[in-house]
C-alpha cells in the first residue's frame, strides 16, 4: 500500500490529474453500494476494457463520469494502457497479467479511499 500511496501521490500532482474528484452521484455510489462491490465492479471493467493487448477504442474507452471506477481511471492514470505505461511503467501491446489487473484495482480502490476520507464537497 505504501508503494501505491506514494505512486499516487506524484500522479495526483499532475495538474490533469489533480481535478479528479469523488463528487455527486460517484460519492453516493460508493458510500451506498460499499467498497467491495465498487472493487467487483473495478475488475468486470478493467478485464474489460483496459485488460486486452490492444483494447477497443484504446485512449479513448473511458468515460470521464457516469461511475466512481471512472473518475479514478482518470484520476490514477489507469484509464488507457498509453497512461498505464507512462505512469505505472506496463508495457502496451499485450494482455495484462492477473497481477497487473490486480494492481490495477489496487489503485483504483485506494484513490477512492483517499477520496471518502476528503470532505464532501457539492458539485
């Protein structure tokens, strides 16, 4: 975890990436359905778009809102696998590895309770 905290602490440095927030309809997703199932949800969607060697739409396959998992992609640069080597050095052009998913999860859950332990703010 520690590893983790301090990656996401130089990414969430970054000015693009320090506007991501847990805001609105997110928030109440995650406060309402609890962190285990938004880390359930965290896997279908990675496996999904962002596990395959070459992901459909690639760069383009996240929204920016519409899910907590989401906003986190965004906010932790895992949201298309240019991001994902760039910031987490995993190399492009081949599937992911269970490990790398897992990691992937990893800091999608533990942005988001950094995000729960912040103040509510509306918007």
């Amino acid at each position: 975890m520690c590893d983790i905290d301090g990656r996401l602490d130089t990414i969430t440095r970054h000015p693009f990436r320090a506007k991501f927030h847990l805001r609105g309809r997110e928030r109440a997703m995650v406060e309402m359905r609890g962190l285990t199932t938004i880390r359930t949800h965290a896997r279908e969607l990675i496996g999904k778009r962002l596990a395959p060697a070459e992901p459909y739409k690639d760069g383009r396959q996240t929204p920016y809102r519409g899910h907590p998992v989401f906003v986190a992609q965004h906010a932790t640069a895992t949201c298309c696998r240019t991001c994902l080597q760039r910031w987490h050095d995993i190399p492009k052009g081949r599937e992911l590895t269970a490990g790398e998913r897992a990691y992937v999860v990893d800091v999608i859950a533990r942005w988001i309770t950094r995000e729960l332990e912040r103040p509510s703010q509306r918007r």
